[in-house]
C-alpha cells in the first residue's frame, strides 16, 4: 500500500473510533461532574484520561496535530482535577466545550476541510491557561474563596438503565469469541437489503408453487377427459412428473425459506443497538439546557437494554432530542417555584422503551409545571381554529405547526415550537405520538413505531384500477357497512359500530380518484392510528400478505397520504398508504354518495319541524320551503309528535331543548315506533359537546347538526342524501 492510501486508511480508522471516544469522553465528564465521593471521582478521571490517550495516539497515526495537541492539553487539565481532587464550574464547561470542538473537528476531516480556524483551534489557548491556573483555581474553591468568574448554578443530570440480562458464554476458545469485529453501519444496511431481497424472492415461490398446482389441477381434468383413450397414460406421466416437480419445489421453498429467515434475524442482529446507547447525547443536551437555564434536572432511561434496530434508533434520535429539550427547558418549573408547589428543586425527565407485540413505544415524560391548556386554547381561537371542548384535544393543538404558549423568545425552543416537526418525523416511521398532561404535575409523550422498518405484513385493497397497502398492524377491522348504519353529524358521515361513531370516507375521495359507483353494501376498512379511527370504503379487500418496504425517494416523499412503496412476493410495486394521515383526512371530509339512491321518489317531501324558538322555526321553515319541502312546523317536542301520527312525514327536523318532550326523546319515540321508526330524524342544536352528540345518535338520530356551525346547504344536504 503506497503512502497516500495508507494515510487515508489511518484516518478513516481513527474517525471511525473518534465518534465512539466522544460518546465515552461525554459520558465520563457527566459522570465526574456529578460525583461527590473522592475515589469514585478519581475512576471517572482515569477513564478520561485513558480515552484522550487512545484519541492522542490515533490522531498522531492520522496525522491530525491539532487533535493531538488539544487532546494533550485536555490531559494535563484533568490531571490537575485529579490531583486537587475537584474541579471548578467553569473548568467543566471547557472540557465539555473541548468534547464538541473534537466531534466537530472528526466532521471536518470527514468531509476533508481544514482545521485552522476551527472550534478546536480556537479552544487551544483556554485549555493551556487552564492547565496553568487550574490548582490555584481549584484551591481557592476548596477554601470557599470565589473563583474568578462566577459560576452558573450547579446541574446534575444523570440517566440509568436496567443492565442487560447476561448469558452464559459457549464452550469454546474464549479469544475467538470476545475478540470484537467493527463493521460499519453501511455494510451492515446493504447486508440487510440483500436479505430483503432474498425473503422477498422466497416470498415469489409461493406463487411459483400455486400456478404449478393451477397446472396439475388442469392436467388432471384434461386426464378425465380423454379417459379410456391412448392420451390419459401420457397424460398420468406428466401428472406424475409434475407432482414430483411440485413437491421437490416445495421442499426448495422451505429450505430457502428457512434460510433467508435465518440470515434476516442475524443480520437484523447484528444491526441492533441498547435503547440506552441510541440515546447517548440526550444527557449531555438535558445537562447543556439545565445549565444555561439556571435548574437542577436528571434524566432517567427506563428500558435501557431493549435492543432496537440501529435504523430506528438513529430515526428517533431527532424527536427524542426535542423532547427532552423542551421538557427541561419549559416542563420542568425553576427551583423556586418546585419549593413553592412542594416538589423537589431537582426535576425528573424520564425516558422508557417497552415493547408492544411489533411496535416500540417510547414515552418522554417530566414532572413539571403541565402544557397551558388556557393558552393552548387562545392561541387556537387567535389564529381561527375551532377550539375542542376536551382537555385531551386541546393538549393535541400543541402539533400544530407555529402552534406556542411561550411567553418569551429564548436560545431554548419553547414546548409547542416545533412539536409539528417531531410529530412529522415519527409519522414518517409509520408511527403516531400523543400527549397527555397533568397541570401541575408534568405532561407525558407516548411514541409509538414499529419494531422494523424493512419488512411490514401489509392489507392489499383496491379502488378502482388501484391496488394499494396498508400496514396490517393498523387495521382495526374489516366491515361490511349498509346504508341503516350511517348517520350524518354536522354534515359528514359516521358509521355506527355500536356504541361508537366512526367517521366514515370513501377512500378514492380521500386519494383523489375517480370515484366508484354507488353500492348497496360496501366493505370498509377500519384504521387505527392512535386513539383515533376512521372507516375508509374500498371497492375490495384483496388479501394479507408479507412485503418488503422501500423509501420513495427525494422527489416524491411526500406524496399526499404515501408513506413508502411496497415490494409485493409477485415483485409488484404498491403504494403504502399511511394510516395517520388518511385517519386525519376522513375525519373531515363532507359527505359523498356511498350508496344508490332510491328509484321512486315523491316530487314534493314532507318535513316535520320542530323548534321551540319562534326566529330558528321560521329561518328554517323558509330553507327548507325555499328548497321545495313541504314544512309543518311545530313549538315543541309533544306537538310534533302528536302531527307526526294524524298525517305522518318523510323526515323530522328537530331541536333538543323544548319544552314537554325534548328532541331526544322525541327520536327515541319514534324509533320506537313500528310505524314511523325508520324516518329519517336531523338533531339541529346548540348543543355541540361530544357527549351529547353520542347521545343524541344513540337515541336513534340519523344526523346531528350543531348550530354554531350551521348553514343552510348542510341542512339540505343531508337531508338531500338521507331522503
């Protein structure tokens, strides 16, 4: 090897192991600045000095002095705190300073950029005064004489993790198996789509196998025909040799199979990392907020040796990251004001990963001050949102892009600022965040993704000449809906399972295709993405089948409601949908027609209308005359009731609130009614909680309007479709 490539591969090397040394010099100093007993801080110290000395010597074989000499000068400060047997704010800040110009340094000789000028280059002269000045100022700390510059208010981060269950090691040479192996993550990653590619070709003999038995079945009926004739010997031959073929394929199938298997979970193996070792850095970022804050806070890591794919974590690091700077930065309330409300002055932010059958959920949790539902809610009404009425909803605003309560500008994002993005980010994973807060006690994230992103058990419909997939794992169920089942409620239609309403679209509206033809009775499928549903209406449900996953692309990443593309075992492409972004859609989308219309229809329709209010009667006695109704209008419940019998209606137009028999039971007499309970009955109320439109459905209504968001055209329509 000549003397260039030599080079180049020793500073591969060495940046390979300085991302390594980083995490382990990051580690180390949060560990020493927390430490108060002497001997435990002096381990911690050895450790230090022992990784800068493995960086020193790698950066000296790689040629990178300034490395070198920093890493040196870094020596020479710690060994000072070793010998005085503390060390002072402000010389911790450094060292921690020095850790990041090293990183960013590993990052410029990475992408071949010089060093002068650098971070690193710009420390040198600090970490020397350092060297120089550190017993004097670590000497005049231990007297109680104040240092020279004042130090910021002391932080205490730290993190634990369950340790990883232990197993007993093989028989055999002890080296042979200890001994470590580096192999990069980029190896590893192509290593995973050939075995991709493999399960999926294995996937294709099942097809293969199929048409060769559609192929025996033939020739079987072929043999029947020509029964008694000189063809049904040559004919049983070549049935035999197929069933020979048929079986030894089969028998290659399993084996292939079983092998492919096999080398997906080694390498799927190999690629995993400890759930506490995807989250190296958040401790340094919980510490670096604390600090220039002003608080005390400790971060704990629940789950720590659940072992995840490196994909996956790398994925998560992002949000994760967000979400334990804001909850040190704006959950966790300031000393003064824990003492105040009886807490601890130091705050808890926790970290814990779990398994769920095939997902992972992650939950970021702080014992703090809660989300500020109140201005949650005046930002909402501020930028002409509709505000819920439930505190879960509201909490949920916080998602909402530029959505903030902060009340001022700092260097720290505030809780609400980019909350948008995290949720963006974890969607992308075919996953779903939710948030659920306690005033006054913390507020709680709940992550949840899948376990793999590579392979996915995926739901095949079709609409229209479409066939497109859905992860299976969000599929709550399949149905069958009938026209009786769906109810309209403030102009969009829900499908009734029970005691639930599910807001119910046609998929192809949703995608934007043409629509099919109306049908009397529709399959559906019913996605969950949360605590949310939505039925999506689909011309067929095909089959459920194992596929391998594909990212779109950089040009068509985001395609509306596509999430990636599916490799099915025939090698089809098909699109994966995501079940988040179709589940937000269908719960506001108008109603369409989803089913056929009646053929005979009566030119002039009678309407019933009840209403205790003298001005909601007449504006809604003049639409609906306007629109070509015959209206008989009523002052209350028992009235209504009393025409409804002498001569009967087509449809009922009701309010709740009325005197004698309110708008529920009015709906309840009615479907109560051999006679009348099939009318169609409109709910139009004030009353626009959710518990009340559940129970004005539950009662039996087949829409629900609520006046504050009434207008005409959704009155009409609904009646339009439900006539």
């Amino acid at each position: 090897m000549d003397r260039d490539r030599l080079a180049q591969a020793l500073l591969a090397t060495f940046l390979e192991e300085l991302e390594g040394h980083v995490a382990s010099l990051n580690r180390e100093l949060l560990a020493l600045e927390r430490e108060r007993a002497p001997a435990r801080a002096a381990e911690h110290v050895a450790s230090l000095l022992r990784t800068l000395h493995s960086v020193k010597g790698a950066a000296r074989a790689a040629s990178a002095t300034l490395v070198e000499t920093a890493c040196h000068r870094m020596e020479e400060v710690l060994e000072r705190v070793r010998d005085e047997g503390t060390g002072a704010p402000e010389v911790y800040e450094l060292c921690f300073n020095t850790v990041d110009a090293l990183d960013d340094a590993g990052r410029r000789l990475a992408s071949k950029q010089d060093l002068a000028g650098s971070p690193l280059e710009a420390l040198l002269p600090q970490l020397e005064q350092a060297a120089r000045r550190a017993g004097a100022t670590f000497a005049a700390s231990e007297r109680g004489v104040s240092a020279p510059a004042t130090p910021p208010p002391a932080t205490r981060v730290t993190a634990t993790a369950e340790p990883a269950p232990t197993e007993p090691m093989p028989p055999g040479p002890a080296m042979a198996e200890t001994l470590p192996v580096r192999v990069s993550a980029q190896k590893l990653d192509a290593l995973l789509a050939r075995s991709g590619e493999l399960r999926v070709a294995t996937l294709r003999l099942d097809g293969r196998a199929e048409a060769l038995e559609s192929v025996r079945d033939s020739l079987v009926q072929a043999r029947e025909a020509v029964r008694g004739t000189a063809g049904e010997a040559a004919l049983r031959r070549a049935e035999t040799e197929l069933s020979r073929v048929a079986r030894e394929l089969a028998a290659d199938r399993r084996t292939l199979g079983g092998v492919a298997t096999g080398l997906d979970d080694e390498v799927r193996r190999a690629r995993t990392l400890a759930f506490v070792d995807g989250c190296e850095g958040l401790e340094r970022a919980a510490r670096d907020v604390a600090r220039t804050l002003g608080r005390t806070a400790r971060l704990e890591i629940h789950g720590g040796a659940l072992e995840l794919d490196r994909s996956l974590l790398q994925a998560l690091r992002e949000p994760l990251l967000h979400l334990v700077r804001n909850a040190v930065a704006h959950g966790l309330e300031a000393p003064d004001k824990r003492r105040a409300a009886g807490k601890p002055e130091e705050g808890c932010v926790s970290l814990t990963a779990r398994l769920r059958g095939s997902r992972v959920q992650v939950t970021v949790e702080d014992d703090g001050r809660g989300l500020d539902l109140e201005a949650l809610r005046q930002q909402a009404r501020t930028r002409g949102l509709d505000v819920p009425e439930s505190d879960t909803d509201v909490a949920r605003l916080a998602f909402l892009p530029g959505l903030s309560t902060a009340t001022e500008v700092t260097r720290v994002s505030g809780r609400g600022v980019g909350l948008d993005v995290v949720r963006t980010q974890v969607e992308a994973l075919r996953g779903t965040v939710e948030v659920m807060t306690r005033p006054g006690q913390g507020t709680t994230f709940l992550l949840d993704v899948p376990l793999t992103l590579s392979t996915l058990r995926v739901l095949l419909v079709s609409v229209g000449s479409q066939i497109l997939a859905l992860a299976s794992e969000s599929v709550a169920r399949l149905v069958r809906v009938l026209p009786r089942e769906v109810r309209e409620v403030e102009g969009r239609p829900t499908w009734a399972s029970g005691d639930a309403f599910i807001p119910l679209a046609s998929l192809a509206d949703v995608l934007g295709l043409p629509p099919s033809p109306p049908r009397a009775r529709r399959s559906a499928v019913v996605l969950a993405a949360g605590t949310a549903r939505a039925a999506l209406v689909v011309d067929e449900v095909l089959s459920e089948q194992e596929a391998l996953v594909r990212s779109l692309g950089a040009r068509v990443r985001r395609a509306r409601h596509v999430s990636a593309a599916a490799v099915l075992p025939d090698g089809r492409l098909s699109l994966l949908l995501s079940p988040v972004s179709l589940v937000r859609a269908a719960g506001g989308r108008p109603s369409t027609a989803l089913f056929p219309t009646p053929a005979a229809q009566r030119t002039r329709r009678r309407v019933l209308l009840a209403d205790d209010s003298p001005t909601t009667r007449a504006l809604e006695q003049n639409i609906l005359e306007g629109a070509g109704y015959e209206v008989v209008a009523c002052a209350d419940g028992t009235e209504a009731w009393e025409r409804l019998q002498a001569g009967g209606a087509d449809a009922l137009v009701l309010d709740v609130e009325m005197p004698r028999m309110d708008g529920f039971a009015l709906t309840e007499a009615v479907r109560a009614s051999p006679r009348f309970s099939r009318l169609p009955v409109v709910l139009v109320t004030a009353r626009g909680k959710p518990e009340d439109k559940a129970r004005g459905l539950q009662a039996g209504a087949s829409a629900y309007l609520v006046k504050s968001a009434f207008d005409p055209t959704s009155l009409l329509e609904t009646l339009r479709r439900l006539l």
